[in-house]
C-alpha cells in the first residue's frame, strides 16, 4: 500500500499520464481510493485523531410533534414514534420523561424519548401534548325567532377544532345539523325545549357534549308617539306559554344615567299608566321566564306635544274673517287643519292660511267644527277639535236652571218630570217651545221655552253636541190650547261633534200657541251620546 501511494504521489507530481486514458475513470478511482481511505481510518482505531469519523446517535422520528388528546382518553405515549440507526438495526426507543403526564388532569405535557445504539451514541426528542376538555355550555333561555346557538368555551389549543352542532326538540328522535354562517350557528326555532348536541374534534380529541336550550316567544309592543296629556297604557306583552309571564315595568328619560322608576297599576281599574311631559323615554318589561329567570325587554315612547290649549267653543260676535286657533306642537310635528259647517251631511273643507295660521269666513247664525290632524315622522299621531259658533239676534241661550246634568253643561235629557229644566223668557207675548228627549219611544225628559218673537219668523234652529254618530228621529208637533198634530217626522243622522238642525213652517209662529221638538233615538244606549244641546234661534226663512 505504501508503495503504491509513493508512485501515485510521483506520478501526479510529475504530470505521467496526465490527460491518457478515460478522465472519467481516473475521477471515479481517485474517488473511490479516498472514500475508502476515509472510511478506512474511521474504522482504524489506531489512525490519527485528523483522520478519524466521529459515531453518530440513533434519530428517533415522530409522526408528530404536538397532538391534543382528550381528558379522560388512552394515549399511548410511543404512538407515532420511530427510530433509526447506521450501526444498529435492532435498537429501542423509551420514555425518559413523560413531563408528569396525566391524561385525567387537562394541562400541556412536554414528553423526552430517547434511543442508545451500540457505539454509546445516544439521541433524544421532545413531544408536547396538551389534556383538553370540552364542556356543555349554559343555554338556558333565549328567544325565539333566528336563534345564534352559543358553542361551548373552548380552551386555546381548541381554538381551530372542527366543530358540528345538531339539535332536535325533546321529544323528536333525530337530530338537525346546524349550518355555520357568519353569524355563527343559525337556527329559526320556535318555542319549545331542545336538545343541543356538540361534537369537537382536533387530533386525537373527539368529545361529544349536549346542552339543554329553552326557547320562548314574547311579543313586545312597538315604539309608540302620543302626544302630552294622553296616558300611556302599559300593555302587557304576549308571551308562550311555557314562561311565567309575570311583567315588572319600568321607565326612564331616554339617554338618562338614572335607574329604571317603577311603575305601579292605577287603583282605579288595575291597568299600568304614566304621565308623562314632553321628551323621549325608555319603557323596560321585565318578563319572568321560570321563578329565578327573567329577560328583560325595551321600546321607546316619544311624547310630544300636539293639541289645543284651549278647545272651548269659540264665540264670534260678528261676521267676518276670524283667526282660527294655533295648537301646541313639538319640534318635528306637523299639523292639517279642515273646517265642517255644523249642517247634516255637510263636507270638510281645508280654510284659508298664511304664514301659517289659518282664517274662516264666518257668517252669523252658523257653527262649524274645527278639526286639526297631526302628524310625526309621517304617521298621524293625534287628532282634536273645537267649535266655532256665531249666535245671530234673538238666540236664547239654554242654561243650567235645575236638575241633574252628568254630561256637561248645557241641555240634558231629565231623568224624570220633576229634575226636568224649564226656562222662561217673555217678551212681548206669550207662546212656548217644549223639546222632548226620547229613547226608543219612550219619553225620558224635556225642556220648555216659552216665547214671543215677530210674525215674519218662520224657522227654528238648534244645535247637538254628541261624541258619535248614532240615527235619531226628529219630530215637530203643533199645539193649540185643546190638542196638538204631528206637523213632520224625520229621520236624521246626528254626528260626532257638533250638529245644526233647522226645521221650517209655512205659517208663522204666532199662530200657533205652542210647538214640540221631539229628538227620539232608535237605540236605548244613543241617549247618552247626547252630549248636550245648546243655543235655539229663530229666524226667517225667506225660501219656506
């Protein structure tokens, strides 16, 4: 060998040979000479420390370097575990420490293998692995509608789990699976109690957990707009019947950091009412679900103000134009005004205006309904009205002389013939007007007027106030001292508000001593419709 080395050594020296032969071939031998040379001193124990290939250690190699387990669940510690060596071919791989793992404590173990080969080499490696749980969530009640069902709290190295949610009702026998959107896991469901079924995987953790969910249904009333002076009527929600249903109501100024005020039912009819100024509120219902469960609900309620301050009947002296009245209104609120002439079947008309305020041409001996209609955020809120009446010469004024009036002032039927109301008036003669109220037929009170007026006058009017419409009969019967006829006999409509009767004669008042007026209604429950029946007038009828 040294020999053969001394003349390699010349010969590459002295360039013999260079560039003779195959230079392949010289590449490959020269490789080869040193490989074996290399491999050769590794093997020499004696060869120089230069020359010599230090052992390697086993490889151990795992299919995995981290993995999630289930708590509870077996896991072999050498699962997935492999090791290889260029010295030994039967060699073993251990546990040197397995971190304190405890497959029943959730928590993350740090697992050390180990593997030692023949020439004393020994090689290690590291594995994590993390005990998680999964726990049924707390749904309890929620309601019902599209329902977001709640998943259970995972722990961080669950955060990126597959995770399925089915669910059926309790007495149903298969599951729904429940899609993910992204709002999460959507299900429309109506009231009832279900099951809901949970399903985690991540590596070697596959848990199944069910969770019970109660589902109800409440149906709270909308924001509502009224204006100031209305109650506001606390009306109680609907609500399933698989809750208690029980409400605890509350309010406050919307915006405010003040607490919830209480709200107690009126004495008087049991029902939850408030009062409140001008502004905007919060109305919270506090719905007992179960003896400890409640939820609580929230709407608005917008007061503002809307209306008349005054709605008393407007007197006007004299013909001409009069400025019709301004109500109070909120910011954001508008309003409609339109006239009726107190005549039967008369049509509304909307009045003159500028800038605003608005005018009628009166003339006198008439009366006339005057209705506003508001309006906010472009919904009709409220409505109200007040009169407007221009008394000619000769009007007698039917005023409270006796008796019992539930009603109001002015005229009211008498209950009978000793709480009825006489009014008299003398002028210069003697004649009298005596208006009956009946119900059905059935006389339940009048009111006589005496009076003396010119030959000329051949009409009487008279107004009726009522608060709905309801269909009565007019009657006008003619009286001498000995007997009396029935002169006409008409079936008129009264209406809501303010109405304006006028009954006509061919002969002149003074030639008949005394006339009836007979307002007979065709429902026993019309009489207390009436309001009250104020200001007869005469006149002359220059048509009749």
């Amino acid at each position: 060998v040294a020999l053969v080395a001394a003349f390699a050594t010349l010969f590459s020296a002295t360039g013999i040979f260079a560039g003779c032969g195959d230079p392949a071939g010289s590449s490959d031998s020269g490789s080869d000479i040193t490989s074996s040379v290399s491999s050769g001193s590794a093997s020499d124990d004696e060869s120089s420390s230069a020359s010599s290939v230090e052992a390697s250690a086993p490889v151990i190699s795992l299919a995995y370097e981290s993995v999630v387990i289930g708590k509870g669940d077996a896991y072999d510690l050498l699962d997935g575990v492999e090791v290889s060596d260029e010295y030994d071919t039967d060699i073993e791989v251990s546990v040197r420490s397995d971190g304190g793992f405890d497959k029943d404590t959730t928590g993350t173990y740090t697992v050390t293998y180990e593997s030692t080969n023949s020439k004393g080499k020994t090689g290690t490696a590291t594995r994590t692995v993390t005990v998680a749980d999964v726990t049924a969530p707390t749904l309890g009640w929620v309601r019902s509608g599209s329902v977001n069902i709640a998943l259970p709290e995972l722990e961080a190295a669950l955060s990126d789990s597959e995770i399925t949610v089915e669910y059926k009702a309790e007495a149903a026998e298969t599951y729904t699976a429940v899609e993910k959107t992204a709002d999460g896991y959507v299900a429309e469901l109506s009231d009832g109690a279900y099951d809901v079924r949970y399903n985690v995987k991540k590596d070697k953790l596959d848990k199944t957990v069910t969770a019970k969910l109660n589902v109800y249904t409440v149906t709270m009333p909308d924001d509502v707009v009224l204006p100031e002076g209305d109650a506001l009527i606390l009306t109680p929600p609907q609500v399933s019947e698989n809750v208690d249903g029980t409400v605890a109501y509350s309010y406050k100024a919307a915006g405010s950091e003040g607490e919830f005020g209480a709200v107690a039912p009126d004495p008087s009819d049991g029902v939850y009412k408030l009062w409140l100024d001008e502004g905007t509120y919060t109305i919270r219902y506090e719905i007992s679900l179960t003896e400890t469960e409640t939820a609580s609900y929230t709407y608005t309620a917008t007061v503002i103000k809307a209306g008349l301050a005054d709605k008393s009947v407007q007197i006007v002296e004299k013909a001409g134009t009069v400025q019709l009245r301004t109500p109070e209104i909120s910011d954001g609120v508008t309003y409609a005004v339109s006239v009726r002439e107190a005549l039967p079947d008369a049509e509304a008309f909307v009045p003159d205006a500028e800038d605003g305020v608005y005018s009628l041409n009166v003339a006198m001996g008439s009366a006339y309904t005057v209705s506003y209609v508001y309006t906010y955020a472009g919904e009709e809120v409220a409505s109200d009205s007040y009169y407007v009446y221009a008394p000619q010469a000769g009007v007698f004024d039917f005023e409270d002389k006796g008796g019992e009036y539930p009603y109001g002032a002015g005229v009211k039927y008498a209950d009978n013939d000793e709480t009825s109301v006489s009014d008299e008036y003398a002028l210069s003669g003697s004649g009298s007007f005596r208006i009956h109220f009946y119900t059905m037929g059935n006389w339940f009170g009048y009111k006589n007027l005496n009076y003396t007026v010119g030959e000329n006058v051949n009409a009487v009017s008279f107004f009726v106030y009522s608060d709905s419409d309801f269909t009565s009969t007019l009657q006008l019967w003619m009286v001498t001292d000995t007997n009396g006829s029935l002169y006409s006999n008409d079936t008129v409509v009264i209406k809501a508000g303010l109405n304006k009767y006028t009954l006509h004669f061919n002969t002149a008042f003074n030639t008949v001593k005394t006339y009836t007026f007979n307002l007979k209604t065709q429902e026993e429950t019309d009489k207390n419709k009436i309001v009250y029946i104020d200001d007869m007038y005469f006149f002359a009828d220059t048509q009749s």
